[in-house]
C-alpha cells in the first residue's frame, strides 16, 4: 500500500547550519506531496506542497522538489533558526477515493543556539 | 482567514465511557476527515466523509468508532467505549472539493486523555 519513509530523529544542528531531512514514497499513481511542521503542543501546519514531478514547493527558507524518478521529496533549509524546532512530517496525499493523507513518523528538530 | 476549529482542546474521561469530539469544517468545504496521533507517533488517518457518508476508514476506525454531520456546521467524532489506547490527540481536517489542487486544512487538535 501507500506509504511515507522518512529518516529518524531527533536531528540537531546548530543555528545557521544546513538541514536535510529526507522523505521518500511508495504510491501507486500520482500523489501530492506535502511538508507538515507541529510546533511543541501545538496542532499540524502546512509547511510546502507540490503536486506534480518536479514541482519545488517552498515557504520560510524551506523547500523540496518532487522526484518521480526516486521517488523522494527530501525538505531541506540553507540555514535553521532556533525557531525551526518540531516535528517535521513528510506526507502524500491519495488523489483517489476519500482523498486520505498519509504521513511519515515524523522528525524532530532540535536547533542550538 | 477561514480556518478549521475544534473542541474541545483537551478531553479527559474514564475508560468505558463515551466521548464526542466536535470539529466545524471551514465552511464551503465538502470533504470531512478524522486523524489520530498517539504521543509520539506518527499521524494516522482514521475516516474520511463526504456528501453525508463514509468515503473511506481504515481499520482502526472499528465499531467503537462513529462520526456525523448532525447540522450544516459541525463534524463529530464519537468513541462509544473509550479504552486506555483511545488516548491521542485527534484532528479534523476539510477539504474544499476534488482535484489535486485543492488543500487539507487541519484543526488545532483535540487531546483525548482516557484514564
């Protein structure tokens, strides 16, 4: 079936380093493909989309490109902020039926200042 | 800027008894859903409804479990005989229509606490 494999937390960095936290899929047809961020306590956020191959979906100094051919969607920031410690999930949504999101296990970020 | 709104924030019961989570849709959406996120695990989808009825669940969704759509706003979750793994935190979320464009938009979260 459709699932969401994302590398395990927690991840911490430094503030201003570089962040790769890697995603990949396993999805018959053409899912979307989504970023979702959970702040300590609080509810889901949308982070980034794209819906398409190639597509880069971004927002806040993240983004990830869609690629059909590994079947990947890795989220990565040029430079993490103390503010950008979460919960990161990876997700896909079916484009069929009840139209159902999938998640990832999700990654926690910690930033040191 | 519509957004998806659920209460309560935080629900404690005793096991064996019935709760009902309460979620209002944003308001010109069509497709309704329910996930659930045991502390520290990943999010898992449990229902998605559309047009008054059941589109889709997944096999924890079992009989204990039942959703409604009791009026043109709100969108509710009941768990008939709450059990100690009952306890998660829940989310609604809505969509407005079908098409690959159209965006999930997700409640705040209820925390089920079953003691």
């Amino acid at each position: 079936g459709d699932s969401v494999t994302q590398m395990e937390g927690p991840v911490t960095l430094s503030e201003e380093a570089f962040l790769t936290i890697n995603c990949t899929y396993t999805a018959t047809g053409y899912p979307s493909l989504f970023w979702y961020v959970q702040y300590p306590g609080e509810g889901l956020q949308l982070l980034l989309k794209a819906t398409k191959a190639d597509d880069k979906g971004s927002n806040k100094g993240f983004e990830a490109t869609y690629r059909k051919e590994t079947t990947s969607f890795h989220l990565e920031k040029g430079s993490v902020q103390v503010s950008d410690s979460a919960v990161y999930f990876c997700a896909l949504r079916v484009n069929t039926g009840g139209f159902k999101t999938i998640f990832g296990a999700g990654t926690r970020l910690f930033v040191k200042a | 800027e519509p957004e998806v709104t659920q209460t309560p924030s935080h629900q404690v019961t005793q096991m064996g008894q019935e709760v009902i989570l309460r979620c209002v849709p944003i308001s010109n959406h069509l497709y309704f859903y329910w996930y659930r996120q045991i502390l520290g695990q990943k999010v898992e989808f449990l229902v998605s409804f559309y047009n008054n009825e059941i589109s889709e669940k997944s096999e924890i969704f079992d009989d204990q479990f039942s959703v409604e759509r009791p009026d043109g706003s709100n969108f509710t979750l009941k768990i008939r005989s709450t059990k100690l793994e009952d306890s998660a935190m829940y989310f609604c979320a809505s969509r407005k229509e079908r098409g690959e464009m159209n965006e999930q938009f997700f409640g705040p979260g209820t925390r089920l606490t079953v003691l």
